[in-house]
C-alpha cells in the first residue's frame, strides 16, 4: 500500500527529484539512507504502476490510441489485462533495477553492490539512466500532453 501512495505522487505538483526523494525515504525501510535491489524494484514499481494504469484506462485508450500502446519486439499487440500489465510493471522494474545497479557498478568498479543511496541512483540516472527508463521524467507535470474536448 505504502508503494502505491508513493507512486501517486506522480500527480502531485512539485519538482521531479523532490518526488524521487520523498519516495525514496518514504521506502527506506530501515532508514539507513539505502534501498536493496528488491527495495529498488518497489521503488520503481511505485512510479511505473500509476503511470502504465494511467496509460492503459479504458477511457484513455478508447479515446488517443486507435494503434495498439502495447506490443511485443515482434510489434504484435498484447492483451491489456490486469494479468498481463502487473507482470510487465513488475518486469519493467526488476529490468530499470539491474540497469541501475550496474551502471552504479560500472562506474565505481565495485564487484559487488547490495544496496544504493538516493544520491548513488541519482548521479547513474543523471549521467546514464535517463535513456534507459526515460519513462520517470514523466513525474514532471510538465511534459505531459493534455487533449481538451475541442480537439476532438
């Protein structure tokens, strides 16, 4: 539940990495300054669950996407069931946590890292992980896109 009330303040005003903040602490469970892997996945999970439901609203899909929003390598379209987009949000972390991991990994040559501070996820994103999960920039209101009625 506490993940989920993190991911929400992807609707709230406010700055992109005070939102990454706050969630960060927020799961901090231990309150050490650091989040594991599997803290990490939560963390990402929080965001990229309101953002894929968002997306996926029936409303929203009846009405901008006349194309298939989800598909496979192959391009083929995939059922959007509840089944099927908890398991791309939960693969979809798992896969932004590795990527965060390694690239912390590559870039201080530790053979080995169990844990990540704020900051350590901040400098790899900053530096490299925009690319990789450029999805997150969306906690900036700013870059969203709103239709109104009229454009219809």
């Amino acid at each position: 539940a506490i993940e989920i009330a993190c991911g929400f303040t992807v609707l709230c005003s406010g700055k992109k990495s005070d939102k990454l903040e706050f969630a960060f602490d927020v799961l901090d469970k231990r309150k050490r300054g650091q989040l594991s892997r599997e803290d990490m996945a939560n963390y990402l999970k929080s965001f990229l669950t309101v953002l894929l439901n968002l997306s996926f609203t029936s409303s929203l899909n009846d009405d901008l996407h006349r194309e298939p929003i989800l598909t496979t390598i192959q391009g083929e379209p995939v059922d959007l069931s509840p089944r099927t987009i908890s398991r791309v949000i939960d693969s979809g972390a798992h896969w932004a946590t590795s990527m965060a991991f390694d690239g912390h990994i590559a870039r201080h040559g530790s053979s080995k890292c169990v844990s990540m501070s704020f900051d350590d996820f901040a400098e790899w994103y900053t530096t490299k992980g925009y690319s990789s999960i450029p999805w997150l920039e969306l906690l900036d209101l700013r870059k969203w896109v709103f239709t109104s009625d009229e454009a219809k």
